[in-house]
C-alpha cells in the first residue's frame, strides 16, 4: 500500500431486533441483519442511520456499528495517536 492511499479502516453495521433495551442481546441471532462492510465510519454511520431510520418504529431494533479495524489490529489507535 502507497503513503499516499487513503487508510482503509473496516466497519461493520449489523442490527436487529433486542431482548431487552438494558441489555445488547438479539432475540434471535438467526434473524441478525448483517448490513454491510464499509471501508470508514462515514460510509458505515450512513448506512446505520438509514437502517436506523427504516425500523424507527420498533422500539426492541437496534443497529450497531462495529470498529472491526479496532479488533484486527487493537494498537492501531496507540499507533496513529487516535
């Protein structure tokens, strides 16, 4: 990868419908919605937010978004000062 290529930082958006607001555990993980891969947070908080919005109705959904470059290289952060 060149210095000058834009670092590509993996997200993932995932959501679905909770036991209980206190806690983050699906009903039925059979029935988790794995939106997508995003290549930043802008691209994946967009994709969280339409699919927020598309299931404002029920209060039990909830969409996440996963830092997944945070879980494949944990000192990322301490490297880059973020």
């Amino acid at each position: 990868m060149s210095d000058s290529a834009p670092q590509q930082l993996l997200h993932l958006v995932l959501g679905g419908e909770l036991n209980d607001l206190s806690h983050n555990t699906f009903k039925d993980l059979s029935k988790v919605e794995i939106v997508g891969l995003f290549p930043n947070y802008a691209s994946a908080y967009a994709a969280w937010r339409a699919k927020a919005q598309q299931t404002v109705d029920n209060a039990q959904m909830r969409y996440f978004i996963v830092h997944l470059h945070r879980l494949l290289d944990p000192e990322q952060d301490t490297k880059s000062g973020h």
